[in-house]
C-alpha cells in the first residue's frame, strides 16, 4: 500500500497484517466500522482502531517479531512453589 493507495480510499483487506505507524504495532485487520479499520495482536488480544491512512503492510519479519513476543518465556513465568496461607493447614 503506497500513499497514492491511500489517498484514493484503498482500506485493507480483513485478515491482512498492518502496522500501525503511530505506535509502531503490528495488528491483524478484522473488519471495518465506517473509515475505521479494526485491528487485533497477531496471537489475539485486545482490538483497537487506526484509519487506513495511519497503517501500511507488516513485512513478514515484523509479523514473526510481534508472534514471538507473545510468546516469550518472561511473559508466562509462573511461580514455581506458590505459597499457602498457614490457616489451610490447620
């Protein structure tokens, strides 16, 4: 999608990946409402909205980067001993 592309109504197509230039996120186009594009993480998560003209293609690299974020490690961590209140013992 250039800036002619833009400029002329062109909005992308739903299940497309973008990136929205104002924050430098990659999102999955889920649909339209009105000249606002719906756009979802690429392994889900919260929507939210961009007008066509703030959005251009994701490159595959980008798409990788932002599935694999997801994914990291860090953000699964889970305590490996929880602790107990002392009172479910008595």
């Amino acid at each position: 999608m250039t800036a002619s592309d833009r400029s002329d109504g062109h909005v992308p197509r739903t299940g497309t990946f973008v990136v929205d230039t104002r924050w430098g996120k990659v999102g999955q186009v889920m649909g339209h409402e009105g000249p606002r594009l719906q756009l979802r993480p690429p392994r889900g998560g919260c929507e939210w909205e961009a007008a066509p003209e703030v959005v251009r293609p994701a490159t595959d690299a980008e798409r990788l980067s932002a599935s694999v974020r997801v994914n990291s490690p860090r953000l699964a961590a889970r305590p490996i001993n929880p602790v107990v209140p002392l009172t479910w013992y008595e």
